[in-house]
C-alpha cells in the first residue's frame, strides 16, 4: 500500500482501477482544517491527466506492473521492435503504445517496458541518454551560454531544445523525464 506520505514523482498508484503515476505533487497543511495533498496524475492507459486532492494518510494500491528489460533493435515507421533481454522473444508495439519518449529510443538501447495485464503500456528509458546532433541552424558569433535556445534534430528523429552555440555532430547528454538538453559529452 502507497500512502500520501510515499507522494514522489514517478510513483504508481491505483486509483479507481486504472494504474496512474503521479506527475506533480504538493503537500499543504493550511492554519485549519486537516493536510492535504494536490497531486497531478497521468494515466498509463489512457495518457489523461487527472488533477486530485487526497487528505494526508489515505492510502492506495500498488498497480501490478510487471517491469521488463528489452533491447531496441528498430523501428519501421511507427512500428517499434523490441527483444526481451531473458527471453530473446521480440516484440512489435505501435509508437501510441510506447508513449510519448519511443522517438528517443537508439538502436540496441536497453529499456524498461512496464507491462499491466499482459499488454505493455509505457517505455522507461534510462534518466540520462547521449545522442548526436544531426539538425540544428548553424551557431552565429556572439551566442553565448546564457543564451536562448534553438530546435535541433537528434539522431533518432527527436527535437529537443538546446543552446544557440551547439553544432551539428555535437554528441549530448539528454534528460528523458523532461526531454531537455542537459550538457555537452566530451
């Protein structure tokens, strides 16, 4: 059993049958009344995101999520295939099933598939992947650190945002829970 108190980002819960994980959280005690918890959920089947307000102590349950280690082999349009690292059985699953990260997934990548009544339903790749820059407009003179940012193109198809100054071939480090540049891999 989960309670308020356990609240992270990240945590899985049940709530009215369907497996959520919780996106945002905040604990608040007002002068009055009893503490509470406003949270931020987003569904793993549906990808709706619920806001609740929970009282402080209530308690829920763990969703049965079974967590499996697959390697990305490829991807044909928005078909992506996957081998079970144990197994060796390989597995097809459409982009809408992987979620919303399958466009940074790199050939021979190992990720964790969360798998809930045998159907899988999310991706969970690594905190922190390195990629190489194949799109970005070219640096200017003059741009800085502290600069804006601009898209550039990663080699597995993705967009993310990066500072001015980076070039083409650059190889970066990317945080994939919030999808944004991290620094540059020397």
């Amino acid at each position: 059993m989960i309670s308020t108190v356990d609240f992270r980002s990240g945590v899985r819960l049940m709530v009215e049958g369907e497996p959520f994980h919780i996106v945002e959280f905040q604990h608040v005690k007002p002068g009055k009344g009893g503490a509470f918890v406003r949270t931020k959920l987003k569904s793993y089947l549906s990808g709706n995101v619920l806001d609740r307000t929970f009282r402080s102590g209530e308690r829920f349950e763990e969703p049965d999520l079974e967590e499996r280690d697959m390697q990305f082999l490829y991807a044909t349009g928005d078909s992506y295939t996957l081998m079970d690292t144990e197994t060796y059985e390989q597995l097809t699953f459409e982009k809408s099933q992987l979620g919303e990260n399958a466009d940074l997934l790199k050939e021979n990548m190992i990720a964790k598939i969360l798998v809930y009544e045998h159907r899988p339903i999310a991706v969970e790749l690594p905190n922190f992947i390195e990629l190489k820059v194949v799109d970005a407009d070219p640096g200017v003179r003059g741009d800085t650190a502290s600069g804006g940012t601009k898209p550039a193109v990663v080699e597995t198809g993705a967009t993310i945002k990066v500072p001015l100054y980076l070039e083409v071939g650059t190889v970066i480090r990317i945080d994939t829970r919030t999808r944004s540049y991290v620094e540059r891999v020397r």
